[in-house]
C-alpha cells in the first residue's frame, strides 16, 4: 500500500498555505471557546444531571458528542468522493448545525419544564452531532489539500494553544453564569452559555469558509454504499497499518466510557457541587494549553504514531488515577471540603491529553491514507469510531451494576490494549 508521504508535492503555493493555515487556526480557536462554554464532560453533563436522575441519560451526553460526530461519515463518502471540492458540503452541513443550535439556546431561555428541556436537548443536541459528522470527511480533506504534513501539527497545536486561552476564559464565564454571578436562575444560566456559544460558532463556520480548497482527486464512477463499506472492509484487511490503527483507536475510545463520569463521581462521591464546575474546567484547559506546542512539535518532528503512542500510555495513568481516588475515599471514608480539590489532577491529565488525541489521531490517519482514497479511509475508520463510542453510552449501566470501581477497571483495560496496538504501528513517514 503506497502511503502519502511527508516529502509529497504540494498543490498550494506558500501563500495560500499561509492563508490556510491562519483561518484554520481561528476556525479551532473559536470552535474550542465556543466547545469549552458547553464543555460535554462537564457543562452539558451537569445540565442533564440537573435534568434527570437516568445515569443512563447521563452517561449518554459525551458518548453522543463523539459517536454522532464520527457515525455518518462512511454514508456520504462515496458522494463526497466524487466532488472535487469538499467546502460547500461542509458549509451547508454547517448552517444546519448553526440553527440546531439556535433552537436549543432559544427554548432553554424560555421554557422551564425539565422534561420538556431533556427531550429538546436530546433531539437537537444529536441533530448538532450529526450534522457535525457529516461535515468530518470535508473538514480533514481540506486541511489535507492546504497544509502539508509536516505542518497539520503545528496546525492543530495552535488551534488548542489560541483556544485553550479562550477557553481559560470561558471557564470563567461558566463559573460566572452557573455559580449566580450573573443572577441567572435555572436554566438560564446555561441558556446564557449556549447563546454565546452559538455566536462564536458562526464565526468559526465562516472562518473555515473562507479558506481556498484547491480541487483532488477524484473517483468518476458512482459507488453505492454497500460497495463502498465492502471496498473500505478490503482496505483495512490489506493494509496493516490501517488495521493497527483501527484497533488501537478503537481501544482508546472505548476506553474514554470512563470520561463523563471522572464528574458525576467528583459530586457524588467527593461531594463536589456546581461551582467546582469551573474549577475543572480551569484545570482542563491550563493543562491543554501548557502542552499543546509540545505535541505539535512532537508530531511535525518524529510523526505521529508517536503520539498516539503517549496518549495512550497517559489514559493509562489517568485512568488509574481516578481508580484509586474512588476506592480510597470509599475505603477509609474520607471526608472534608477539600476532597473535591483531589480530583483536580483528573482533569489537569486529561486536559493534557486532550490535544495529543487531537493531533495524532487524526493527522496519523491522514498519512495512512492515499489521497484518492481518503473519503473512504476517514468515513470507515470514523463511522468504525463512532459506533464504538456509542457503545461507551452503557456506561451508566455499568456503573449501576459495578460501580464506579468496575467502570474504570474496564477503561484502563481498554487503554492498555491500545498501547499495546498503538506500538505495533509503523511510522508512516518512513515508508
């Protein structure tokens, strides 16, 4: 299997990579404030728990974020295949999203009704997902065609690095908004919170916009899709360092079923209540924006196969982590005001982790794949990702049955396995 390499003639003269790579870096910028305002793990999932008792519903808020996104790429791969430019699919896929989300701040202002909220939330927060999913294979196919290699990690790096300081910013403003520094009953306060978030989503939507897609390659033939999930079945069976790939990222996500709950076990194991809410997420994004230039180094320079091979090994640390913090404070039955404070570490981890997965996962898959090709490699080993994400929605059942102790001893099952993957996997580059 040839593999696009580092060294690959590029289509853009310098100026337009420079242009790219600006309005690529502001499109992240703003997509990571505006994320960070209605941070999954701790924002959207405090507001279902204020919602609901269901740990089913819970647990169900970051496995959508992430299943609904990766899940519908393989359906519009064949047709996207065809189109030489991908950029007016991703901005239509966009002002959808955009109203999607208009709708939900707009009925979260007025409607009181916690039922009544939980059904909305549901049905236009996986409408937002969805249609952020199908604009994944556009996304990276233009980042392919307009910034080379050895340069989407400093890309990427710089997209967390300008939205983490936002993003510090934005822990505030949640603190502000949810804490009654703004005198906002609920659910007004994360009314307010989805309304600027809205904002500052239509301006990363017409950031990207404004980026110059040269045309690609393209496949001429119309493929159905059921020969298209066959071609892609054949792809992964004959390139193994696709098949690693797959199974390493497959792990790690899975692995990730552990994530929403590191929250739910800081209120209601250590007693935690929502004004730690901006405390974590302070501590998520100091910690994301302290390493982001390292990883971006660490992909442009040594590949990243690398950093997936870290981001693993750090899941692993975390994971035990928040393991021994619940057994401990269960065990010797501590107490006190300062036990929320012990889940800071967490949070800082994986806020330091955050990035890494951002910039290898994605960017590795980008080298793997042969640019003709790449429509079908994204959509299969997205859609692939998105059904195991999905899959970490039993988290809730899990813990009703095992307890936090059993979710977390799977999750650091999962992500050993995907180190182990993950250092079965060649470099791309030195193909």
């Amino acid at each position: 299997m040839t593999h696009q390499s580092a060294a690959e003639t590029f289509p853009l003269g310098q100026r337009k990579v420079r242009r790219s790579f600006a309005l690529g870096v502001l499109n992240g910028a703003l997509f990571q404030f505006s994320r960070a305002l209605v941070d999954p793990a701790l924002v959207l999932t405090w507001f279902v728990s204020e919602l609901t008792q269901s740990s089913f519903l819970i647990g169900l808020v970051v496995p959508l974020t992430k299943g609904g996104w990766f899940l519908p790429q393989m359906f519009v791969s064949g047709y996207l295949q065809r189109r030489p430019r991908k950029l007016p699919f991703y901005v239509a896929t966009g002002a959808v999203r955009l109203a999607c989300w208009a709708m939900l701040a707009g009925l979260t202002w007025l409607v009181s009704d916690r039922d009544t909220l939980l059904v909305a939330f549901f049905v236009l927060y996986s409408l937002v997902q969805v249609t952020a999913g199908l604009a994944g294979i556009p996304f990276f196919d233009v980042v392919a065609k307009t910034i080379p290699a050895t340069r989407r990690g400093s890309l990427f790096a710089w997209r967390q690095l300008l939205g983490g300081l936002l993003s510090i910013a934005a822990g505030w403003i949640v603190k502000q908004a949810l804490n009654g520094g703004l005198g906002l009953p609920f659910p007004r306060g994360y009314a307010f919170l989805l309304t600027v978030s809205t904002g500052v989503i239509a301006l990363a939507l017409i950031s990207f916009a404004l980026i110059p897609e040269p045309k690609g390659a393209v496949v001429e033939e119309r493929v159905r899709l059921g020969r298209q999930i066959r071609r892609a079945w054949s792809l992964a069976n004959h390139d193994i360092s696709f098949r690693l790939y797959l199974a390493a990222r497959v792990a790690l996500l899975f692995g990730g079923i552990a994530v929403p709950f590191y929250t739910v076990l800081a209120k209601e194991v250590l007693g935690a209540g929502v004004e730690m809410v901006g405390v974590y997420l302070i501590a998520t994004q100091t910690a994301a924006l302290a390493t982001n230039l390292l990883w971006g180094r660490l992909s442009d320079r040594h590949g990243n196969r690398l950093v997936l091979r870290l981001t693993t090994a750090g899941k692993i640390v975390t994971t035990a982590l928040a393991l021994g913090l619940s057994v401990l404070v269960r065990s010797a039955g501590l107490g006190g005001w300062w036990l929320p404070y012990l889940m800071v570490p967490v949070f800082a981890l994986e806020g330091a982790l955050r990035p890494a997965g951002i910039i290898g996962g994605s960017n590795l898959l980008l080298e793997i794949a042969p640019p003709v090709e790449r429509p079908v490699y994204l959509g299969f080993a997205n859609t692939v990702l998105g059904l195991t994400l999905l899959a970490t929605s039993t988290g809730g059942l899990i813990v009703g049955h095992l307890g936090f102790e059993g979710l977390f001893a799977l999750a650091l099952v999962c992500h050993s396995l995907a180190f182990v993957f993950s250092t079965r996997l060649r470099e791309p580059r030195k193909d």
